[in-house]
C-alpha cells in the first residue's frame, strides 16, 4: 500500500510534479478555448492561471516549489523569442508594404499607452512606486522590469503590471476592434503586440497567422520604444 | 527539430552575449531574433526544420506565459487597496491604446491606399 503523504512529499518537491500539472493545465484549458471557438473570454492563459493557482492554493505549495517544475515551460521564453524571426521572415513583403502605417501606428500606440497609464494614474492618486510600474506596462516583462529600474521603480511590481496587461488586453482586443468595425487584421494584431506584447502576440497567433506576424513586430518595437520613451515623457508627465 | 532547437538556444546565447558585451538595454532573446532574422534574409542554408519548429513553438507561445503569470496571482494580494484602481487604469489605457494604434495603422495604410488583406479571415 503507498503511504500517500510520503508520495506527497516526494512529489511536491521533484520538478515532474509542478511541470506536469502547468502542461495538463494549459491542454485543458486550451481544448475548452478550441471548444468555445477561440472566444476572448476562454483565454487560455488565463484559464490555465486560475485553476493552477486554486490548485497551489488548496495544496499549499509556495510558489518557489511549484516555479522549480514550471520553469522549464517559463525559459522557453527566450527560444520563443527568437522564433518570432520565422514568421517575420515569411510574411517580409507585406511588413515591407505595410512599413510607414507600421512606424505612424507605432509612435501613436507606445505615447498613448504611456501617457494614458500615467495621467490615469495621477487622476487616481496612484503612489509614485504603482505610478512608475504602469507607466512601461505595454513592453515585454524583460524591457518593462529594466526601464522600472532605470526609473527608481520597482521591477517586481511592474512585472505584475505587465502581466495583467498582456492578459487583459488579450481579452478585450477582438471585441473592441470589432466594435471599432476595423477588418484590417495587420492592424489588429499590430495593437495586440504593441499593448499585449507576448500575450498579445499569442492571441493574434490565435486568430490568424498574419496578425501574430504583426504583432511579433510591434511586441519588439514597442519594447524598444518604450525603454526610449518612458524615461524622456516621465518628467514631463509627474 | 533538435538542429533547430539548437540554433534557437545558439542564437539566444549569442543576443545574451552581446547583451553583455555591449551593455544593450535590449533583451538577449530579441537580439537572438534579429540575428535568426539577419541569417535568413541573407539566404544562409538553414536546416527546414528551423521553421517548423518555430511554428511549432509559436503555436503553443500562451503556454510559456503561464509560470509568470501564476507569479503574478501569488502578488496579486500585495497590492492591496490599490489593485482594483490599478486594473481600472490598465483596462482603460489598453483599451485608449490598442485603439489608437490600430485606427492609426488602418487610416495610414488607407491613405496610402495599401490593400490591407481585409479579406483575409
């Protein structure tokens, strides 16, 4: 007969445990995704986060145990990354035709994302510290976590800020461009990559392999601009 | 796949080095990017299954965000008072931002009369 609390304990602390249950998580929730038709709301991401965190949460596991298995699936980040180069590559002549509405929706995209968050911010009487962390909220986590240093602020919080950006704006991407009546699906996903970055990125990917093209590039862009544009605008701004 | 796997990691080394080397506020894994697509508009052979596992890895690119967002719900009780105020500003200034940018995009490509591929689904 197996003692379960020795299973337990020898399971909780091994990586197979924890990286078992992330990939299991995101197969079920992205199957129920596929089942709802790729709805907004069945957002994977998501869904994979919530029932993973109930599951950390009932078993008490803290969340170093459980990042020792999953950061597997978290360094494949950077591979990822560089795989953008793939479809870029592919899809060269239209983001070659597409290269002024690119650079004009881009300068547009990352000083509204900037300015918004941070006016916002002030008008609610934000701390400084929650202040400084939504201001690059729309870079990728690496960019946005450097620029929060550069500026005094705290990169942990703004990791966080990141997070829910990318997820939100994943959410709220297809419905609002349909309200916007917007067909354009290299706009689309341009958006969805330079608010969303990478979880962005993965819902235009979702939808259509020419809007994730799009976004891929506006998740570097922006990154790039962002870094440029929060440490010149924040002065003016507070 | 394991050719390919290896030119990823290969290149992402390479965009951290460089990173480094340099002192690059870029991330390494976006200088990797550059670098895969330097090698490839140059032409330079690249084994096929370069690009099937790319697609491959993009396909399933929800996935790698998962850990990290597990992360953030662990903090989420840090922020206290403040979170709610902080999602209504995220959801507000996404929603001022995706729609600047894509009317902008849009109307740019409209002027310039550029086919946008709207009969595309």
């Amino acid at each position: 007969m197996i003692n379960f609390v020795d299973l337990w304990v020898y399971l909780s602390g091994s990586p197979l445990l924890w990286l078992t249950v992330t990939l299991v998580a995101y197969i079920a929730a992205d199957a129920i995704s596929a089942a709802c038709g790729r709805h907004p709301l069945a957002n994977p991401v998501l869904m994979s986060i919530l029932f993973i965190s109930a599951v950390l949460l009932i078993s008490k596991t803290a969340f170093p145990s459980y990042f020792a298995g999953a950061q597997f699936i978290h360094f494949l980040l950077g591979p990822a990354t560089v795989a953008l180069a793939v479809p870029l590559y592919r899809h060269l002549p239209e983001v070659k035709r597409m290269f002024v509405p690119m650079i004009a929706a881009l300068f547009v995209g990352s000083v509204v994302s900037i300015t918004s968050a941070v006016l916002l911010a002030k008008w609610f009487g934000l701390s400084k510290i929650a202040t400084l962390a939504l201001a690059p909220k729309s870079a990728t986590a690496a960019i946005a976590m450097g620029v929060a240093e550069k500026v005094q602020g705290d990169p942990a919080l703004t990791a966080v800020m990141v997070i829910m950006t990318g997820i939100s704006g994943a959410i709220i991407v297809t419905p609002l461009m349909n309200l916007l009546r917007l067909k354009n699906y290299a706009a689309r996903g341009f958006a969805a990559g330079l608010v969303s970055h990478g979880i962005g990125t993965a819902r235009a990917f979702q939808v259509n392999p020419l809007a994730g093209t799009f976004a891929g590039i506006a998740l570097g862009l922006n990154g790039v601009l962002t870094a440029i544009l929060v440490p010149l605008l924040l002065p003016w701004l507070l | 796949m394991l050719q390919a796997f290896a030119i990823l990691l290969c290149l992402q080394l390479a965009g951290e080095t460089l990173v480094r080397a340099i002192g690059s506020p870029l991330p390494g894994p976006v200088i990797g990017l550059a670098l895969l697509f330097v090698w490839l508009t140059a032409r330079i052979p690249i084994p096929q299954t370069t690009h099937e596992t790319a697609d491959g890895i993009l396909k399933h690119l929800s996935l790698l965000f998962v850990p990290a967002g597990v992360g953030v719900v662990q903090q989420l009780p840090l922020l206290g008072a403040e979170g709610w105020m902080l999602l209504t500003i995220i959801l507000v200034s996404i929603a001022l931002s995706l729609a600047a940018t894509a009317i902008t995009f849009a109307a740019v490509a409209k002027l310039m009369k550029i086919d946008a591929g709207e009969e595309r689904p």
